[in-house]
C-alpha cells in the first residue's frame, strides 16, 4: 500500500535519534513506554538516561528496593507507573522467558492494551497495532470522521479496527513508532504542519481545510481544588506529611503538610505569612496550592504520617515532583533572605 511505504519511508528518514531507539533491547523498549503514559519525550528523556544507569536490566530493578526505584523515579508522577514496572520486573525475572506477544504482556502489571502492543510490535515484530491519542488524531484526519466520542479510550478503541487494517505486517514496529511519531511531530492537535506531512494526499482533513477539528471528543471539564500548605521549620529541619503505604497515588511519597494534616482551621492563616501560590495540573484537575508560614506547634504528635526531615537529608527522601521544585525554591528565599539580613546596608 502506498500509504504504507511512504509512512515508513518518513519516518526512516526522519525519526528522532531517542535512546530506546539508538541501543534498542526489550527491557529498553519496555522502560521507555512506561515512562512515556502520559508524559511527553522531552520530558522522559533525562529521567530515562538516569534509570538506565541505575537499573540497566530486568534483574537489577527487579533486586532493588521500592524506595529506591521510587526515588530514581522521582519527578515523572503517576508513580503507579513505577510500582508496576518494579513488579513487572519481578515477574519476567521469575518467568522461563520473557514474553513475545501482546497477549502474554497484557498479563503483566501495568500494562494495557496500548503499551503490549507497542512492546510486542518494535521488541518482537508482531502485527500489532498501536491505538494512542496520536494515532487517533491522525486516522480520524485522515478519514474526516465526524463521529463524536466521549474520550480518549473510546476513540482508540473506535479507531482499532482501522488502525490494525492500516498496519505494515512486515514491519510492524517501525509503522507503529512512525505513526507516533507524525503524532508527535507533525501531525499536532493545534497547527498541523500539513505541508510536510507524508500522508498529506490520503488526507480527508487536510483536504476539507480543517484538521484541527479532528478528532471530535466530548469535552472534559476542568475541576478546580484548592489545597492549603504548611511550612513549618524547626531546628533546621522541615516537617513533611508522608503518605502511608496504602495511598493510591502517592504512596510512601513526602509532601509539604496540608492544614488538614495539621488539623489547622484553614481561616486562622495569615495572609501575610503566605510564601508562595502555585499551580498544577493532573489530568482533569486544576490545584492551587498556598503554602504558608506557620510556627511549629507546641504539641504535635507526629506518629508515622508527619515526620521532620533535615535539610541536609532532603534529598535523599522521595518528594513528589512539584513539592521538590517548591521546596528548593522557598529554601533558596530563605537562603537569600538570611544573607540580606546578615549583610550591612550599604
């Protein structure tokens, strides 16, 4: 199919030199899908540089503590992601070989059926296709499918059929990368660059002058929550909330306390010991986040969820992604503002 070989030829020519491409194994391929659920290339790629490093194979992450697999991947969120490669890990360690079809990786922790058929496909060339919110994009362009999806998952699993039909069966593993990556790099939610796209003359889309209003998702409302913050600093250490083992999102992970975890009235805070507001996003959700100054309580019982770290044992915990940054931020204020203070005014 003409389709076919001109995709591929693109993407031959011009894929992204990645490193789960430039030394591809299993266990690469494997780590760089995970890492990238929901988070962008040039977002993964530092943190991956740093895994390899620490975990090079299945054996050596599957012999690793938690906490240690938790802090090399500290930063990229969603840390279920980390738990279940751990036990993936442990799993393929444990098995007589590693599995080879997409089938036998939908048994593993972790992985779906987006991530098995991308594993199966570029580690083992299996005629799978892969079906992401690129490759939705791209074959409702395509097709100028009007239909109207309620989300992501719906569209992928619509779009399946035409998806597998569209596959190079020889070479499965390149159509599927070379499909992620025209999602990636050209063929873009806002701003398609139509005009260097390689499957511009099969593209109803483009064609009608319209691509942006492909595909057709219902729309997601945005929720709003607030979250009010404690800094508390006491003989140069600063408390933190860790949540317990039981957490669905951030299990064993510290984060500044919540007025709530300090059973604190949020209306007792001062605005003038507000240090600083920020702001984050996670999928549907928008969290502001105000982190005050408050004075260590006089009687606190800390047990095992509020703990005080050290500043200088700070990096050797694993903080959420967000509170890490926030965190260097205010001690570098602080840092900055005890100099001001000490220097003499000129």
């Amino acid at each position: 199919m003409d389709l076919q070989a001109s995709l591929l030829r693109w993407y031959r020519s011009n894929r992204r030199p990645l490193p789960w491409r430039l030394a591809p194994s299993v266990y690469r391929t494997v780590v760089s899908e995970f890492m990238l659920q929901q988070t962008q290339v040039k977002t993964v790629l530092p943190y991956f540089e740093r895994w390899q490093s620490r975990f090079p194979d299945f054996e050596s992450l599957a012999s690793a503590g938690e906490a240690d697999v938790l802090k090399h991947w500290e930063g990229l969120g969603y840390y279920s992601r980390a738990r279940n490669l751990h036990r993936l890990a442990k799993a393929i360690v444990a098995s007589p070989a590693v599995p080879r079809t997409a089938r036998d990786w939908r048994e593993l922790p972790g992985v779906g059926p987006y991530t098995a058929a991308a594993i199966a496909s570029i580690a083992f060339g299996e005629p799978e296709a892969c079906v992401d919110g690129n490759v939705v994009r791209i074959l409702s362009r395509l097709t100028a499918d009007t239909t109207r999806h309620r989300d992501g998952a719906t569209a992928a699993k619509y779009f399946t059929p035409l998806a597998s039909l569209l596959l190079s069966p020889a070479s499965a593993g390149d159509h599927n990368q070379a499909m992620m990556e025209l999602g990636a790099t050209i063929c873009h939610r806002r701003n398609p660059l139509c005009r260097c796209c390689p499957l511009v003359q099969w593209c109803a889309a483009a064609k009608s002058g319209s691509p942006v209003d492909f595909p057709r998702l219902q729309p997601t409302g945005i929720e709003h929550h607030s979250v009010t913050r404690a800094w508390v600093v006491k003989d140069g250490a600063l408390l933190l909330h860790r949540s317990p083992p039981s957490a669905r999102r951030l299990a064993n992970l510290y984060e500044l306390p919540s007025a709530i975890h300090l059973e604190l009235d949020e209306q007792s805070f001062d605005s003038r010991d507000l240090l600083a507001k920020k702001k984050r996003g996670i999928t549907r959700y928008l969290i502001t986040e105000s982190i005050y100054r408050v004075a260590p309580p006089g009687r606190l019982c800390l047990g095992d969820a509020l703990v005080w770290i050290s500043f200088d044992d700070l990096q050797s915990i694993t903080l959420s992604g967000p509170h890490r940054r926030w965190i260097t931020e205010l001690l570098a204020k602080e840092a900055s503002d005890q100099r001001n203070r000490i220097l003499p005014s000129k």
